[in-house]
C-alpha cells in the first residue's frame, strides 16, 4: 500500500523544470509571504457558530478550511517533490503544530495534528476532528506519534539527520506506508499551519522541513486592534497577518497570489463562502 495517492504532474512550465535544476535542497528555495486579513466577519461568524453547534471552532480550524478551498482552486500547489520531478496529491490533507507539555517536568514540547481529506469535511466535522486529534496529541493517546517521539529519544542526536533522511526517502521518495514501522501515514500533508497567535504573537515565519517533503508552511499571528479605512473615512478595526513560507520549486508569486486571495476572501466575508450556519432551533 502506498503512503500517498500520487499522480505524475508532466504538464510543467519552463521555470518550474528550470527551478527543479536550480535548487536541490528544500531549504535553499524558500520563499515567504504576508497578508493582512480583516477579521471582524471572521470572529463574528466563530461566535454564532459555536453558539448554534455548540462546538468550539476556533481561527486555526478556519484558516485550515480557507486553505483547503485554495487548494482546490490551485491543485498544482497541492504536490511534493518525488524522483527529480513534481508529483500531484490526489487528497488535500494538512497538519496543525500543537503546542503541548510534556513530562513531570512539564517541558514545552511540538507535536502535530493531521487531519486527512479537509475540502471534503464540513466545518463541524473538520472542528469535531481537529479538537479531538489535538486533545490526543497533549495526552499522549497518538500512539504512531509516541512510537515516533520513543525512537528519537533512544538514539543520538548525531544520528537524528541521517535517520530523518532514511524516513523521508522510504515514506516519500519510494513512496511506502509505514505505520507498520509506527511511522505516521502523511504526518505533514499538504501544508502546515501554526497559530503564533495563541501565544500572543503578532507575526513569525515557519521554517520548510527538508524530510517532511511539505511545501508550504503558515503561521497565524494573533489579532490585532488597528486603524483601517471603511470608505472614505479611518475606523478601528480587527487585523490579523498570516505568514506563508513556499517551495519555489513547485510554487511561485502567481500561485501565491491566487491562493491569498482565496483565503482573503473565506475570511472576510465567510458567511458566504464557509459553511451556512443552523437555525438556533435546529441546534437546540
């Protein structure tokens, strides 16, 4: 069975053929990015859907959905770097960093939530699964990930590289599952986000993981109270930044740009473009 569900992208430009020559190692071709999203839409709709579901959706849940909806309108950002040439994913799954505590000594600790397939959930079913993965996560209830942690502690540091490399070529390169091994299936997926936010951040930039084969990482800074023009006219308002770093190896400035619009739009105005809300009878 393989790792992931692949199909060989051959339509390719001539930057991009040249961009695979150009760069060989994920983190010489990075490339970042910043938006700045109005949220007063944004965290209106948030209270009223937890209010009518009773379930806690929060901003990350529905950054994560806004970034599905960009994958779907540009499929050929949605890929990973296989074999010398770009290979398309067939599923748009994304992983979110969780920051957690770990031990008696309760250090700070990463670890990841995947969830598989997000264009195909709806919001309650993306928040419903989102919440109960980073629940497990800080219990220490995933077990491919404590299988994972557990090796890591066992070995040097000195071999953590070379280690990370046999993975990354076994999971990706020839492309084979490995929770047999106690390996995550897709651990990564489609793009990484991270909510800086949560942690009082206005803004920050994720560094690309060379093994995970991922080609988009995106942080979320916390939202801020700012000035912004309504017309003719300045008014307080509520502005959040989020920060992308790319592969330019499979993305340039135009998928960039189509993406962030994408996102742009769910966010500002997601009562048109995210999930319609249930009648507060419906929810009772």
């Amino acid at each position: 069975m393989a790792n992931l569900k692949l199909k060989k992208h051959t339509n390719l430009s001539t930057f991009r053929r040249m961009a695979l020559g150009t760069w060989r190692n994920s983190h010489d071709p990075t490339v970042y990015g910043t938006i700045s999203v109005r949220m007063e839409s944004a965290l209106s709709y948030i209270e009223e859907f937890r209010a009518r579901t009773g379930k806690h959706l929060t901003i990350t849940t529905l950054v994560g959905k806004a970034v599905a909806r960009a994958f779907e309108s540009m499929p050929d950002a949605n890929a990973i770097l296989r074999l010398g040439g770009i290979y398309l994913r067939e599923e748009i799954n994304l992983s979110f960093l969780v920051l957690m505590r770990e031990g008696a000594s309760e250090k700070l600790d990463l670890g990841l939530a995947s969830v598989r397939d997000v264009d195909k959930k709806s919001l309650e079913e993306l928040t419903d699964e989102l919440n109960k993965d980073v629940g497990e996560v800080r219990a220490g209830e995933r077990r491919d990930l404590e299988q994972t942690k557990g090796l890591f502690r066992m070995i040097p540091t000195w071999l953590a590289p070379t280690l990370l490399d046999v993975l990354g070529f076994l999971a990706y390169t020839a492309n084979l599952d490995m929770t047999g091994a106690g390996i995550p299936k897709d651990p990564f997926g489609s793009a990484t986000i991270s909510n800086l936010g949560t942690l009082g951040l206005e803004s920050g930039m994720a560094a690309l993981v060379p093994y995970s084969r991922c080609p988009m990482a995106i942080t979320v800074g916390a939202v801020r109270d700012e000035a912004v023009v309504k017309g003719n006219k300045v008014v307080p308002g509520k502005v959040m930044r989020i920060f992308t770093s790319l592969d330019h190896r499979i993305m340039d400035g135009s998928h960039a740009a189509i993406m962030a619009g994408i996102v742009r739009a769910c966010l500002e105005d997601p009562y048109t473009h995210f999930d319609a809300l249930p009648t507060l009878q419906a929810a009772e």
